[in-house]
C-alpha cells in the first residue's frame, strides 16, 4: 500500500518513465522475494523487501537520463542519495537506506572520494540483509531493457569494470542468496 501512494505522488499514471521504473522495480521486488521465501532460514522481512524494492529508486525523476525519460538536473548517480531524501520526508527512513546503499554493490566514502563522485561523502554501503538482497536483486535487471533479467556472467562483468571489490562483494551475494 505504502509503495502505491509514493509512487503516485512523484509519478503520474501512464507516463513512461513511470512505467520504466514500475517494470525495473516489480523485476526486483520478484527476485528479491523469491529468494527470500526460498531462504525461509534468513527470517527476512517480506513486506520491508517487497515495499523497499518497490521504491529503491524513486528518485530517478530528479536525474539526467533522458533514454529513460528522466529530465532532472542531478546525474544518474545521484539517485539512490536523491530517493533516500524523498523516502526521509515521507517518514520511511529504512527504505531510504536502501535507495541510498543499492548503487553498484554499495559506495564506499574513500571510493566517492577518490573517485570524484558528486555524492554526498559517507558511506553508502548496504548493511542488513534486506538490503543486500534487494542491491543483490537490482543488479539483474537494466531500466533499458524492462523485464529482461541479466544472466550472472553478464551481472559480472559489469561489475568487474569497478574493481576487484565490487566484483568480490557480488560473488560473496551469490554464495549466501543463490546456495
């Protein structure tokens, strides 16, 4: 429910970016709570996973994406810190934790930094389970191709283009979600 009257209040029905970031959320809310109720053992929070990937990106309107009709001033990268201001002022302060810590496999501040990134300075790493997961699950599905789920390798390689890290963090995901 919660999900539903956020997304309206920044999105309005049958707009296309509307659609693009309803299509890429649904993909991850799917993913995420398949492996969930596959890792009953984990005790994760269902409704947090399927309400936090809902709306681990709604603050792409506010970026400069225009393949994917967003027309904000921001950069792309700001999105996940742009989202986690919006879900703060809807009193959501845990599902803002997720927009700001699902980009790439989380950003450390030292990477921000020595990357000139235009973040805020902190870091911006996914901490509870949930939102391992839910960064897990993002990083199957592309905005520019709705609906399509990456094939791992193709997750890895993409990955592998930021660092040994990023790389590392994600194969440790697969062996604690996909075992």
């Amino acid at each position: 429910m919660i999900p539903t009257d956020i997304i309206n209040k920044y999105y309005p029905e049958n707009d296309d970016l509307r659609k693009i970031l309803m299509s890429h959320s649904i993909a991850v809310a799917d993913k995420a709570l398949d492996i969930a109720r596959f890792h009953s053992e984990m005790n994760l929070d269902k409704q947090f996973i399927y309400e936090a990937a809902i709306l681990h990106d709604i603050g792409i309107f506010k970026t400069k994406a225009p393949e994917i009709y967003c027309y904000g001033e921001f950069p792309y990268i700001c999105h996940g810190y742009l989202g986690s201001e919006i879900l703060n002022a809807e009193n959501l302060p845990l599902h803002a934790l997720v927009c700001e810590r699902h980009t790439g496999t989380g950003l450390s501040k030292e990477y921000i930094i020595k990357s000139n990134l235009p973040l805020p300075q902190r870091d911006m790493m996914p901490i509870s389970l949930e939102e391992q997961l839910i960064c897990f699950a993002d990083k199957f599905f592309s905005k520019t191709r709705p609906g399509k789920e990456k094939k791992i390798d193709k997750v890895r390689a993409h990955l592998a283009k930021y660092g040994a890290d990023s790389l590392n963090k994600f194969n440790k995901w697969c062996e604690v979600f996909l075992a």
